[in-house]
C-alpha cells in the first residue's frame, strides 16, 4: 500500500510467495508499507538510479533462497567428485541480478549450460545456452545495474558483462586463491555487483580447468564462438572435458512442488 497525499492508504498488489515486482508511479519521498505475517512495515524508497526509476527489494523473513545446481562430468575422479553447486541467493545484495538469476533458473534457462571458462585462483564462468533460440532471446534483454552493496569474497557470484546496464545472461564466480587485489578489482565494474555466494567455494576448485582462459589469455572456449548457432558443437568437438550443468532448480520450490505431487 501506499500513502495518498491527501490521506489514507491505496491498495496497490500483492506479490506472490515465490516472489515477482510490482511497479507504481510515485514520487520521491512517498512512503509506502506491506503487510508480512500480519505485521506491517513501512518505507520509503532509495533515491532514482540511472533510468529515472526508484525501486525496493523486500525479502521478507528470508535470508536468502537455496538455489542447487546438478552437474554433469565427462571426467570423474574420485579425488575432484563434486555432484552439485549450491548458491545462496541474496536478494537484498543486488535486487536486480538476484531477480534475474532466480527467473532464470526458474525457466530452466541453466539446464544443459556448460561451465566454458574455468580458471584456478582466478574465476568461474557459465551462463550462455545451449539452445541457440533461448541465449538470443534472453542475450537481448539486458537488466540495468544494482548500486554496489559488499566487497567480492572467495565464492561470491555475480554477473558478467561489457558495460553499464549490460547484464544478461552470463554468471561468473571467484575462484579459491583468487588475490586480494583480484577481488578488489572484480568490483571496480558498476555491472559486477554480488547477489549470492557458494555455500562451499571449495568445490569450485574440482570443476575441470584443463583447457586454460579463453582467447587472448588462453587457448579455451571462446565465448563468442559459443553463442553461435552450432556453439555447443564446436565445445563437443575441441573441448571434450568441459563440466556441464545438468539442472538447476530453487530447492524450496523444488521440495513444495514434490510434495504436493504426493498428494
């Protein structure tokens, strides 16, 4: 609800538990309140970002969402075994990326996805489809920037882009071993804001990284020639031992919807 200038409050929606936006023509400095468990709370938006728009995250009583991420190998060892990678979401972290992420692997738009850059001390890389329809589709919806809100840490997830108000689809990760000054420098660009963090950074270290950076620092995949229409050709044929991810899915979700199916 919101405040009216000449008093009282307006209805305006409701956002559903598995979360979504709201948009509201409003003015800077108008309050507004949600009612949560019975109890209401209230606030006033931050200032405008760059595009003119104010906006608020509320995350409710949840201090973050549980996203797994199943892989699949094409080399198992028993001393690099890893199953899954399991992410923390972070609303309140960078409202914007976390939204985007969480609707994306709620369309599925992970499943499939290889993880192409892979580079110890340094970063983990994923994010472009397999499906040729599905990265073009959703390469060309850029979300704008988050206002930057922590420092990067070992394990913490962000997007990747080339330039403000560039995120899409692509997701990178710091590397165990990464240095100070490394994480301090991921943080320099407006568009590497974190949403969410692995909750074992050290399994990031198990994920295969024999093929090197991509082009020019190194001789492995080159994104661009991945997002091309026979990308993931290309990846089968000069790089065989990429990890992949299987599935990605939001494991409260995951759980409610497995229970209900029983009954």
């Amino acid at each position: 609800t919101l405040w009216l200038e000449n008093g009282g409050w307006k209805v305006e929606g409701t956002i559903s538990p598995r979360g979504g936006s709201l948009d509201v023509d409003s003015f800077v400095g108008h309050e507004f309140s949600y009612d949560l468990d019975g109890s209401r709370h209230y606030f006033a938006p931050r200032e405008p970002d760059v595009s003119g728009k104010q906006y608020v995250i509320l995350a409710g009583t949840s201090d973050g969402f549980l996203v797994r991420c199943e892989l699949e190998r094409k080399i198992e060892t028993p001393d690099l075994s890893i199953s899954s990678l399991d992410i923390i979401v972070k609303p309140y972290c960078a409202p914007r990326g976390a939204s985007r992420f969480l609707e994306l692997v709620r369309q599925k738009y992970f499943d499939g996805v290889v993880l192409n850059r892979v580079v110890p001390n340094f970063l983990t890389q994923f994010g472009i489809a397999k499906d040729h329809e599905l990265k073009t589709t959703w390469g060309s919806m850029p979300i704008l920037d988050d206002r930057p809100f922590m420092q990067f840490e070992t394990g913490y997830v962000s997007f990747a882009g080339n330039g403000p108000d560039s995120r899409t689809t692509e997701i990178f990760i710091a590397m165990p071993g990464a240095s100070p000054e490394q994480l301090e420098y991921f943080g320099e660009n407006s568009w590497e804001t974190p949403f969410a963090v692995v909750q074992d950074a050290n399994v990031l270290t198990k994920i295969y990284s024999g093929y090197g950076d991509m082009p020019p620092w190194g001789e492995g995949p080159a994104s661009d020639r991945i997002y091309e229409a026979d990308g993931y050709e290309y990846l089968a044929q000069n790089f065989p031992n990429l990890d992949y991810i299987d599935r990605c899915y939001i494991v409260d979700e995951e759980i409610g919807e497995n229970m209900a199916a029983e009954l």
